[in-house]
C-alpha cells in the first residue's frame, strides 16, 4: 500500500465516530436540543426570566395564563414562568452533582470489586445487595429524613441511591474485559495494575457508564424532584420543580395550571435525559438497542 | 437438577446476611448520623431533663453495642419499638397499613404485566412499524412521567373535570383505580421495553424458525414458541420491579391520600417519629429482599439453562 492511498483506505472502512452516530438518530438529537435549552434557560435565567422568581405579588395571586404572565401566577402571585427558568439551573445543578457523587464512588468501587476480585468483590458486593434492598428512592428518603432537607442534603442523598448502580454495572463490565488477551499481554510485558487500570481497563468501561450516567441524570431529576413534591427536598421560596407542584396540588380544584407547568418541566427533562441515554447506547453498543 | 439444593441455600445465606446489614444500616442511620434523634423528638423547646428521658425511654443512652444486641433481639421477636407520635406499638401500625401497600403494589404489578407484556408482544410483532414506533414513544414517555405529576393529572380530568373516580381516600373499589395506574405507568413502560427486546430476540432463534418451517401458523408460532419464551427475562423484571414500585408507592400514596405505609413514613417523617422511620425502612426492605428471592428461585426453576453453581 503505498502512502498516499493509506488514508483514503482506513477512512473508508473507519466506523464513524460516536457523536456521528449519534448525530445520526433524531430521537437523540430532539433529547440533546431539550437538555440543551434547559441548560441554556438555566444558565441564562436572570437575563430570560420576565419577573424575580421569589418576588410575591398578593395582588395577582392564582392567575391564569396571560400575555403579562405567560404560565400564570401561583398562590403567593409568583411567576410561573420565572420560577420554572430559574427552577430548571437547580434542577440540573442536583442531577449532575448527584450523578457526579455516584460515579466518583461507583466507578472506583466498581474497578476494584470487579479486577482484584477476592474478599475486595465480597465485601463490595455485599455492600451493593445491602444498598440494593433499599428501594432507591426509599433511600434517598431516609437519608433526607435523617440528615435534614435542603440543597446539600437532597443532593448527597440522591448522589448515594445511585452508587450501586455504577458499582454493578462497572463491575460487570471490568469481569468481560480483564479476560481478554490485551489484559494478558500487558500482564505478560509485566504491565503493573495500576497502568492496565488506567490504561486500558478504565477507557473501555467508559461507554456503558457513559449511558448509565445520562439516563441516572434523568432518574436523579425524578427523585430530587420527587422529594420536593413531598416537601423534604429544597426548602421555598427557592424555586424547585418538584416542590413547586407539590404547593401547586392545593389549588389542583382552583387553578390546576400552577401545578401542571413544573411537573410537564419534570417530565421534559426527564425525557430529554432519556432520549439522550437511548440514543448513546445504540451510537455506542448497538446490540443493547431495547426499543 | 443437580446442585439446586446449594443454590437454595447459598441464595439464601446471601439474603439473610443482606437483611442483617440492612439493619445494622438502618440502627446505624439512626444513632450515627448528625442530629440526636431525642433532641429531635422532644423538640427545640424541651427542657434537658425532658430529652434526658426519652434518651433513656429510647435506650439511647446504652453504649452503642448494647443498644445494637437489644435492637436485634426485639428484631427477632418482631419488636420494631413503640411510635414516638401515638406510643402505640410500631409493628401494630405498620401491619394496619400493610394490607393497603401490597393491595396497591399487587395491583400495579398485574397491570403492569398484563399492558406491558400485551404491549411489548405487539411492538415486537410488528417491529419497525408505525405501531412499534407509536408504543415505543408511549413507553418512552411513561418512563420519564413522574408519578406524582401523572397522578396529579389523572385527578385534574377524571375526578375534577369528569367526576368518574375519587380523587383521594381507599373507600370502595374505584378508588383503587387511579393509584393503581398511576404507579403502574413506570412499570409497564419497562417491562413493555424488555418483553419487546426479549420477543425480538427469541424470534430470531432457530427453533422459531423450525416452526415456522413445520408449517405451523404464525399466531400459534408467537403465542406457542415466541412469547412463553420471551416471558422468562420478563417475569424477573416484574419481580424486581417491586423495589421500585414500593419507593413509587410512597408517592403515589401521597398524591392519592392512600392509606398505607408510604403516607404512613411520610407523616412520620414530617412529625419525627424516628422509631416509625425506622420500622417501615425495615419491613420495605425486608419485603424487597423477600420478593427478590423468590423471583430469583422462581427463576432458577422456570429456565432449565440456568445452571446452580
């Protein structure tokens, strides 16, 4: 093969890359765009927001949608809209933070439990069993029962419900790729551990976590949001999704609209986060395509 | 089946070992973590000696491994104390509400099962259609509702706008209905997902194909060879769905004013009923780690491939 015809003839048979791929599935591409304008709302919120989200007006209290309030006012005449713009920054705040805590401890665990095996696996699996008996959201729950609401606490607690996820998932992953021949080539040019794990062990179970993280934001949305619904998660007037339908829900008989607009942002990020995930796994492991 | 008797019991020994680190989890939650839970209880205003007494009332007073052996031991003779709120015995509360938590959770099971297994078939007998895409969109859009805003809505049209259904309370039949769709909605959009994954994936085998080859038609080729197969992956998902269901069910409960240990952890929770917390952590726990096993033997006994090592 002469030299010049050598890069025409690899990129020939390259499988495109995964943002390609990706690119290619509407689907996915509708989640990044809905993720994308949140995040851009969040970040630009106190440009984009028409009203200060904790300002009260007693004087337009439960209003409906109108030209001046586009979503209504609540029961404290707040903007809905605002609320939700602002609402949106705190959302995805929890999510990647709790998302992050997950897999800070997750993977690390994960790694460990799956390459050295031995009583390093016992005692993480068991400790996964222990944490996979609680219903996630039972635990994110107690934990805020415990430790007490707010920002900080919501987030820790969402951040842990998460972990086993990751350590089982990791683990799995590590078990496949420490059989291969790579691993046994390495070990054999007497390559330590902690290379074959950074070099080599690491890089390959980034896909699934990959996806497994994008579709735990989505189920982080749901349970921070889920906790202030219930009125343990972040305290008002801070404008939180979940506590903002939760408030809305007494006035479900009077104006159904104040608890309607932040549960449809719920759902729209949650789905958002989800056609992203869908999408990563099938750019990444065609194979695992489910629907 | 050789070997089924150790999988038994080691399956076994792996459950009870997770129960006890449940709980040593859960009286470890309680006593270690930031907070003293009789400050809590007595509240801000309480003078030193009333906190002093329910330190004492509690056994929090004890050196912690003592209080550790006393909670096992009440554990075992099914003593999960008394509720700080009504003094009445926790297990007493607990088993009033029971019955309506495993009412509704069974319920959304089946429901689940029946739509999401129906619906999965169907997307996958006609895979790559305008009905595989429109029941893939459904499912997709149950799995990110939240319930809490699902069931919010289904009272919003048919208990405010259509006057159908109750919107709260567990006074007769119908009000059972909407707490039951609504914590049924996550469920079926996933085991709808993994029957259509599973359905596809047993079509594609060879034996699918023998069938076909035999002449049999292809309604009895599905319902004979696809789906019995397909069903096996899909029964531990319903199964193991069950956590999942019962951490939906305190929301759900809540949304609907459903009288059940979900509201019940809520209400103690917001009233700091820290014995209360304690004791229905435990038996969702315990309830999870039961369901699980059985799924998990069921399993073992319903797929002929898995072998007990």
């Amino acid at each position: 093969m002469r030299w010049w015809t050598r890069g025409s003839i690899t990129s020939e048979y390259r499988r495109p890359s995964v943002l390609r791929r990706l690119w290619r599935q509407r689907a996915a591409l509708v989640g990044v765009f809905i993720i994308a304008a949140l995040a851009l709302a969040g970040v630009l919120a106190p440009i984009i927001a028409p009203y200060n989200p904790v300002k009260q007006d007693l004087a337009h209290v439960l209003l409906p949608p109108c030209p001046t309030h586009p979503l209504g006012t609540d029961h404290l005449g707040r903007d809905i809209l605002s609320r939700i713009i602002y609402g949106a920054r705190l959302s995805l705040f929890i999510g990647f933070l709790a998302v992050g805590l997950g897999l800070a401890l997750g993977v690390p665990l994960g790694i460990v439990s799956g390459y050295y095996g031995g009583w390093a696996d016992l005692v993480v699996q068991r400790l996964v069993d222990i944490m996979l008996s609680f219903p996630s959201f039972l635990l994110a729950l107690s934990l805020v029962a415990l430790l007490g609401v707010g920002l900080t606490n919501v987030i820790l607690a969402v951040g842990v419900s998460t972990i086993p996820s990751f350590i089982r998932l990791t683990r799995g992953a590590v078990l496949v790729i420490r059989e291969q021949t790579y691993i046994e080539a390495a070990r054999a040019v007497g390559t330590g551990d902690g290379r074959i794990l950074f070099r080599h062990i690491l890089p390959n179970v980034t896909a699934p976590v990959v996806v497994q993280a994008t579709l735990s934001l989505g189920v982080a949305v749901l349970m921070a949001s889920g906790l202030g619904f219930l009125g343990l998660g972040v305290q008002p007037p801070t404008p939180e999704w979940g506590a903002m339908l939760g408030e809305g829900r007494n006035y479900i008989f009077s104006a159904p609209y104040v608890a309607t607009f932040p549960g449809l942002a719920i759902f729209l990020a949650v789905l958002g986060f989800n056609l992203v995930g869908d999408g990563l796994r099938d750019a990444l492991d065609p194979r695992l395509r489910l629907v | 089946m050789a070997g089924i008797g150790t999988y038994l019991v080691r399956r076994l020994g792996a459950t009870l070992v997770a129960l006890l680190g449940v709980s040593t989890i859960v009286f470890l939650m309680v006593r270690v973590l930031p907070g003293d839970p009789a400050r809590v209880i007595a509240g801000l205003l309480a003078s030193e000696e009333e906190v002093a007494r329910i330190r004492t009332q509690l056994g929090l007073d004890l050196p912690l491994h003592l209080q550790y052996v006393r909670f096992l031991g009440a554990l075992l003779r099914g003593d999960l104390g008394r509720s700080a709120r009504t003094f009445e015995p926790v297990t007493l509360e607990i088993m009033h509400r029971l019955p309506n938590t495993v009412l509704l959770a069974i319920s959304s099971s089946l429901l689940a099962a029946v739509l999401g297994i129906g619906a999965g078939a169907l997307a996958a007998t006609h895979a790559n259609t305008v009905l595989d895409y429109t029941i893939s969109t459904v499912v997709l859009f149950g799995i990110s509702m939240p319930v809490y805003w699902l069931g919010t809505m289904l009272i919003l049209l048919f208990s405010i706008k259509l006057r159908w259904l109750p919107a709260a309370g567990a006074e007769g039949p119908t009000s059972l209905i909407l707490p039951t769709v609504t914590l049924a909605s996550f469920s079926v959009a996933l085991v709808a997902r993994m029957t259509r994954s599973s359905m596809l994936e047993v079509m594609r085998s060879d034996y699918i194909l023998t069938a076909r080859a035999k002449g049999l038609p292809e309604h009895r080729v599905i319902r004979i060879h696809g789906i019995r197969n397909a069903l096996i992956p899909v029964i531990t998902v319903v199964g193991l769905q069950f956590g999942n269901l019962l951490g939906g069910a305190v929301l759900t409960e809540s949304v609907f004013g459903w009288p059940g240990m979900g509201l019940l952890l809520v209400e103690s929770i917001f009233s700091r009923d820290y014995p209360m917390v304690q004791g229905i952590v435990l038996v969702f726990a315990f309830l999870v780690a039961a369901v699980n096993l059985v799924v998990d033997l069921a399993y073992a006994l319903v797929d002929p491939r898995i072998h007990y090592v």
